[in-house]
DNA sequence: CTGAAAGCGCTTACAG
DNA sequence: CTGAAAGCGCTTACAG
C-alpha cells in the first residue's frame, strides 16, 4: 500500500530528495536538513555519511518547496538619484527596480527605495547612513561619490551583506561588489568616436560638450571615462581635430552661459561638423542649435529621456547611445536575490550592451 | 492553541488563501478548488458565493504551492532550422532554446526540439506532421514556409493549442499566433539604410546583394522586407542610385559564380561605395573582397555569426544588425510558458531590438 | 546529538 | 453536489 511510487529509477531525480537521503543514511530527515544546510549539532560520521550519500544522488534542493515553507524574510536596499524632469535618466532605472520588487514580492523579498539628489554629495551621504543604521541583506548603488561609497561598502564588507554597483562603475582595491550592471564607459565612448569617425571627411574636426550636472565635477566617473574613449578613436586613432569644454550646471537655471559658449566655439571654428555630448543632457546643445537655426551639424549623445527622444525624431539629434537603464535596475536586483536565494554564482560584471539608436530604431528598442 | 497565528490583518495578504475562503464560505476547500478551477459538480449557489468571495479577497493562487503539488506536465514543441557550419544563425536560437528548457524542467514542462532543413521544404513538412500527431501543449516555429505552416496553424487554432512564432512574422488572417518574437523586417532594412546613407556622398551608390539559402526562394519574408525597407530609405528618400542582385545557394558547391558576378558589378559600376547583404551570408561577400584584395567598400550585412565576426574584426564587415537570436529562442518559449502555466497576459508582439553592431562593441553586446 | 510532527498552499484521488 | 484525507519537498519548532 505504501509502495505505490516504483523507485526503480536510477536517475538523477531521486526521488524525493530529502527524505530519499535520510532513508538511505538510516536518519531522521531532521538530521539531513541539518547536515545540508550546515547547522550544528551533528555527530560527524553521521554529517560525513550524509555530505557522501547526497553527493552520490547529486541532490539539489527543491527551491519551490523551501520558499513555499521558509519564514524567512530578505530586504534590500537600492539607493538610486532622484528622478525629476531635469534627471529623467533615472525614471528608467525605477521600473526596472519595481519590476524585480513585484516578481520577488510573493518570494518574501522586500525591496526599499532610498532616494537622493545626485548633484548633492550630502544627500548621497544622508541615504548611505540611513541603509547603514538599518538591517538589509542586499544593498544596490550607483557609486557616485567616492568617500561616501567606501563607508558603504567598509559596513557591507564588516557585516558580510552583499552589494551591487550599477550604472557606474568602482575599481577600488577595497571593491568586493557581488556584481556591477552597467556599460563599460570608456568602450562606450570609443564606440561614439568610432562612428563620428565614419561621418568625417579629412579636414572635419569634433566639440565635446560636457554638461555636467554635479556640483563637484570631478566625480563625474562615467563622463569622463566616456570622454577619453572618445578622445582616443577621434584623436589619436583617426587623427581629427576635437575642441572640447566643460559646463557645469546643477540643474536649475538659465543655460545663456553653455549657449554663448557653444556659438562661439563653432564660429571661431567652422570646421566642427560633429558635436558629442557625453550624458543625457544633449538635448540642451539640441536646442541652442534648433533656437539658432543652426543646421548641417551631427549630434550624439546619450540615454533615452524624453527631451533627448523628442530632438531624435526631429532629426536635431543623429544617434543616441542607451545603456539599457531599465535592466540595470532590474538585473542588479536580481543578481542579489539569485545569490542570496537561488544560491547561484554570479559573474563579477554584467556588461550592457553599447546600443547604438536613431530615430529609425527607436520604437523597437523602447517596446 | 491553534490561535497562534493573529487574523487582525485586513490587508490583501488574506491569510491562507483556498482555506480562508473555504472558511469564509462554510465549505470545504475541495469545494473552493472545483470553482476556481471552472469545474463541473458545484451548485450554482455555492459557486456563485465562492466567486463573490474571492473577488472581494482579490485572490491569487499561490503558483508555488501549486507547481510543488501539480502532477500535470506540459509539452513544448519547437521547430528550429538545423544550425550547421553553413547555418550557424541557429546555433544561437538553439541555446536560448536550451536555457528555456532547463528553467521550465523543474517546473515540470519539457520541451521537445524539431530541427529541419531550412532549405528544404520537404522537410519542414514532415517535422510538422510529427508534431500535429505528437500531443503538445504549445508549439514555437518560424514560419517559413506559408502553406506547411497554414496547416500546423489551422491544426492548432482547431485544437486550441497556444502557438508562437519567432525570427519570421507571418501576417495571415488565420494566423492567431499567442505572439511573434522577432524584428520587424522592413524597418529594419530602412535602419539599415538609413545608416548607410550616413556614409555617402552625392553621386555615391549601393549595391545591395542578396545571398538567398532556399532551393525556394521566394519564400524568404524576411530578406524580401528587409531590401524592401533598405530601398525605400536609400533609393526613394536619401535619392542614391542601388543596384541589386539576387544569387541563389542552397548551401552545397562552390561560389563562383557569385564572386564573378559580384565584380562584374563593382566594375562596371565604380560609383558603388556601400554592399548590403540582408542576411547572413554577409561574410561571402567580405571574404570576395578579401581574396581580390579590393578596399575602400564599407559592408553592411546581418547576424553575429562567426563567420561575420572575423570579419567585423578584420574591417572587412563595417555593420552588423544583429536580431538577438537568443532572446528569441528563450522569450518565445518563455511565452508559451508565461501564458499556460502563470496564467499571465502576454504581448501580440515581442519586437526585437534593432541593434548596431561593429567592432568596437562587438564584446560587450555578446556577453 | 537525533527524531517525530506540524505545516507552507495547493491538487488529487476517493468516498459519500 | 460535497467533504475529508493524503501528499508535493521542504523548514521549523519541540521533545527527548
């Protein structure tokens, strides 16, 4: 009556698992539960005996059952810039954030937004000590400033709580980050460079404007890194002339300044054909040169926002790179919740892909 | 005793699910199941009751407890061209195909893989047959060939069984397809052709080649749509003169022909300064090129086939659009999965991302 | 150091 | 037409 299930399988699929060792090691499945999951209090012939047996079946748990039992609760932490119609950068970032909140929601996964301004190093430092006062088991983080980073990751690194970096990269020695999702800047700008390269006749030269939207510019990582990628093709490989300058804005404000700076620069230089704008503000230098009427100049730039679409489809902007922020948000999210519950390895970065968009891909990369 | 657990929650968290509403309802929670299930036995009163409850609860089932104790298993049938060295496109599809299948095993559905000839007719017909007498719960196929693909649809559509198509969309009024994974074509010639436009000069002109694998070769949608698009931008928008030609190889035998016509063209035609190959078979053309030592052509061509990244690599290919073959493979039966087994709401249309792809960011797109 | 029992939320026979 | 019971593979107290 009880020998309904034939076990007459020599598979791989062992039966029922748990239970199927514990017959085997003649124990108690109490005793194997503790063995596999390394808890103390049992003898060690009995432990050694289990770790062979379970070895041999190549057993893995059951990942359906544990989470339908498991009282277990885990909540991160994501710090992420404040998305506002001067960044809207970052509203792609919060529904890949909240896509992965509501499919591990069921799972006993929590997931709490803390928000800062991303031209403030005070407000970054504010949330950092807030996640560190409270109890996560995963923090995720674009690492924007330096100083205020490394507590964070000093606190993880003490207490053993995984972190995630995304957007921006950090290679710091003291970095142990569990993954980073992002572009590698500088291939991102050398990629910019390589195709502003096509576009050149000889004689041709580049502007780099960077508008920066920090108070402290030299905290830029990514800007800059896509700068010097950039500089690198354009200048040094194909051999064109790239006039540049920066622009620092925190955001508010009239924009008179970065407009008189850029006409000037093209009249004293006639033969800038290619303007390229390492961030999402290109719809900025889009809009000097559509209030100007200025014509017959190239524009590239970055990221997907609104003001930057808006400029592609008129055709004032030629190509946008995107960094796929929706997925940043969401695979970083993930990568902590298949360490910390799937139990899988996860690989040191995950590389978005450098796409390159223009008015005539668009509708298919944005669905 | 068994008041352990506090029921002062009001929240949508309604408890335990089946059993509160059992409760709620003064039944039994077989009673529950049989009417979320639409099973026949239950008095119209007593299902009408449980239904209004359970709206007012906003119930969900539990998909763990249920996939843990569920002893119905699903089957998928997918058809898939053969990947050979002459095909390798597939070879990616197949390990998207691949991840999909060791992600649903678990869950108790398996996917079953028919491969055939993609330049043979014949014999996409009889893996067809073998499905139609074969019970499958959901069927994933490219739709290559119109009237063999018709009598799996009218099959499916008469029998109710979910099917998918991925890389080739087939818009046909019996098609009820649960969705398409796939690009659309024509827009992404008219991409293709809009970059290419980037590169000339006036008085430049194209010659677009199209390197045809069927024995069949009006049957091939998706090249026909991608020059049609590429034409429509570069000939009738962007005002460059295109030549074209069409030559046909199901795979076998040498390609000398092709190399002599190819050159008839480029010297008779000297103002040719671009070659767009809407498919794979890009490299036969880089690899001409190659061998008769001819330079200052730029290429664009299709697909992250080996053969193409050599010569992406070498400089010989310029552009590559790539389709993400693996995401169509994985998401088309993520599909098929997402809709029978979650229940969930799925998309008439999964349009591919157009991507660019050259050098320069060939890595980061491929990791 | 070890075992026996209850239970996660559901489905599946089986018995009325 | 309806209910009571067993069980999916695991975890969690609790009792020795």
């Amino acid at each position: 009556m009880s020998g309904k299930k034939n076990k007459n399988s020599s598979e791989d699929n062992s039966g029922s698992g748990i239970k199927l060792i514990a017959k085997l090691a003649s124990v108690s499945i109490g005793t194997v539960d503790r063995v596999l999951h390394n808890r103390p209090g049992v003898a060690e012939k009995t432990k050694a005996l289990i770790l062979k047996i379970s070895g041999e079946l190549n057993y893995k748990p059951n990942i359906i059952a544990r989470r339908l039992v498991s009282k277990k609760k885990y909540v991160f932490a994501v710090l992420i810039p404040a998305a506002t119609p001067d960044h809207p950068y970052w509203y792609q970032h919060l529904e890949g954030v909240d896509k992965a909140k509501a499919e591990v929601k069921e799972l006993g996964v929590y997931i709490e937004k803390f928000s800062f301004d991303q031209s403030e190093r005070k407000s970054f430092l504010n949330q950092v000590k807030k996640i560190m006062a409270g109890k996560y088991d995963g923090i995720m983080l674009p690492p924007f400033f330096l100083e205020e980073t490394n507590q964070l990751v000093r606190h993880c690194n003490s207490k053993k709580i995984p972190y995630v970096f995304y957007d921006t990269n950090l290679k710091e020695k003291e970095n142990k980050a569990l993954t980073y999702i992002g572009q590698d800047a500088f291939k991102s700008g050398y990629l910019a460079g390589k195709l502003v390269s096509y576009f050149l006749q000889p004689g041709d030269s580049v502007l780099c404007v960077s508008i920066n939207a920090l108070k402290n510019p030299d905290q830029h990582f990514n800007y800059i890194q896509r700068e010097e990628g950039f500089k690198k093709q354009v200048e040094d490989e194909a051999g064109f002339k790239l006039y540049s300058f920066e622009y620092n804005n925190p955001g508010k404000g009239d924009e008179k300044p970065l407009e008189n700076k850029l006409l000037q620069e093209l009249t004293y230089h006639p033969d800038i054909k290619v303007i390229f704008v390492p961030n999402p503000r290109t719809y900025k230098v889009a809009a000097i040169l559509e209030k100007n009427r200025i014509k017959g100049l190239k524009v590239v730039g970055y990221d997907l926002i609104d003001q930057n679409i808006d400029y592609l489809r008129k055709g004032m902007i030629d190509f946008l790179i995107s960094q796929e922020p929706f997925q940043q948000g969401y695979l970083g999210l993930m990568s902590l919740f298949n360490h910390l519950i799937l139990n899988q390895k996860i690989e040191k970065e995950k590389l978005m892909p450098i796409t390159l968009v223009m008015k005539e891909n668009l509708d298919c990369i944005m669905s």
